[in-house]
C-alpha cells in the first residue's frame, strides 16, 4: 500500500490550521494517519517562521522509506531543503479547446470573406 505525505486539515471554520502528515493513500483527509511529521499554519505572515514547522529527521525517513509527498507538500520540503521539487509546466493547458478553435476559425473566415467583398 502506497504511502503519502499530506495536509490534514484542523482549525474552526474560516480559520483553517493543517497538520503534515504520515498516511496510506486509501484513507480520507482528515481520517488516520501514520504519524504526524508538521504543521502549517496558513493564517501567519509568509515571513514568521512558526507558519510551517517540520520534524527534519522524520521527514528524511519517511521519504527515505518511499513516502511520496503531495504537491503542497513538495513545496514545503523544497523550502527546508529536504526534497527537490521540479516545478511543473503545460504550455498546452492555455490552448483553447477543439471546439473553441473551430468557432475561432469560422469567425476569421466569415471577417475574411467581409473583408473581400468590400
């Protein structure tokens, strides 16, 4: 069974707190877990350093072991210089879609044609 390091989110409503944690990649959200390696407190300045707090040589094992850290995740690991997270890019993503590109070929047709006949 795979193992994943994630979010866990606690805190009141609109006042989110997230523990990092240690959890098989079948369980919910917020349901068991491993253990708890972190915490991240998003409510806090990006500058203070009790926003995201990590056990180092737990972090290490686990990812020693296999776990494989969510993207969020990923970041924080980076941040602490205990992963190196390659950063993502789909230039494709921004494309319009087939449908899209056709009605926008229909339109340049239709704006040609105009263009002509004057």
């Amino acid at each position: 069974m795979s193992v994943k390091i994630r979010l866990s989110r606690g805190g009141a409503k609109k006042r989110p707190y997230y523990y990092i944690v240690v959890a098989h990649s079948t369980s919910p959200r917020d349901g068991r877990y491993i253990e708890q390696i972190g915490t991240y407190d998003p409510m806090l300045k990006r500058d203070n350093p009790d926003r995201i707090k990590l056990d180092a040589e737990r972090c290490k094992h686990w990812l020693s072991v296999g776990a494989q850290p969510t993207d969020r995740v990923a970041r924080f690991l980076d941040v602490a210089g205990l992963a190196k997270r390659t950063s993502r890019n789909n230039p494709e993503k921004a494309n319009p879609k087939k449908k899209a590109q056709e009605r926008m070929k229909a339109e340049a047709e239709k704006a040609a044609k105009a263009a002509s006949a004057e």
